[in-house]
C-alpha cells in the first residue's frame, strides 16, 4: 500500500470516527433535553376574566383554551377537555351536565369522572389560583 493510499485511508476513518462521535454526541443531548422537559414540565397561565367567570356563573360553566370552567362555592374550578383515552377534544353535554367524547364515544359527568369507557380515566383536573384580584388557570403545554 502506497502513503498516499494510506494517508487517504487514515483521513477517511478519522473524518468516520468523528461524524459517529458528534453523531452519538447530538442523540445523547437530545435525549437529555428530552428528559428535561419530562421532569420539569411547561406550563401555561390561562387568565379567567370577570366577564368570562360571570359567564361561567349564568351558564354553569365554559369553555376556553380546551379547559372547562364553572364556579365551585365562591372559587372557580376547572379540568382539561381532553379526552383521556386517545385526547380527542370532548364537548360538554348540555342534557347531562357532564361531557361527551366524539371519537370513541366517551362519557364523562359534571366532575370529569368517566361513566362510559373506552376512556379509563377521569378528565384531568386544571389548577386555578387567585393572583391578586385575577384568577388564573395553570395548564400542560400540551393539554390539546
Ligand atoms: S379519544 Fe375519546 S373516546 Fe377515544
């Protein structure tokens, strides 16, 4: 074998090595970034304004940015509409008071417990706080 053969050789493997190092490098920190975001989480603030609560009082709840709010006592709560089989978006039925999932056929009552499958678990509760005089519902970035 000739040097320059070898020299080209040797500039191929190096140049080889270093994709599959960066290559490696590149998965390892977007798996990591992955995890990241798993552990920590986004979030989201929906503000509730008065009108919109006042609202939610006259029509025992409603509807925005895919959560459901209606008043509790003197504080509003709130859960995802999300469906929690497969996450089609439900829609409140107005006959029951709860929520009807359109995929599958889910049911869901007033307080987001399932009645009727194929969906297993309940609507997902949505944390809704007082800051300063606004209320504020906290959502998953991804709620749907
Ligand atoms: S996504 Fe709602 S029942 Fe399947």
């Amino acid at each position: 074998m000739d040097r320059a053969s070898r020299f080209c050789r040797r500039t191929f493997l190096g140049d080889a090595w270093r994709t599959v190092a960066w290559g490696a490098a590149g998965v390892v920190t977007l798996g990591l970034a992955g995890m990241l975001r798993h552990v920590v989480g986004r979030t989201i603030d929906i503000p509730l304004p008065a009108d919109l609560l006042e609202r939610a009082g006259r029509q025992d709840g409603v509807q925005v940015d895919g959560i459901f709010v209606r008043w509790s006592g003197d504080t509003p709560t709130a859960f995802s509409l999300r469906c929690t089989h497969l996450g089609c978006r439900t829609r409140p039925d107005p006959a029951s008071g709860g929520f009807a999932c359109p995929c599958h056929g889910s049911r869901f009552d007033r307080e987001g417990a399932v009645i009727r499958g194929p969906a297993e678990a309940p609507l997902a509760r949505v944390p809704v706080r007082l800051e300063g005089a606004r209320w504020i519902a906290t959502v998953e970035a991804d709620h749907g």
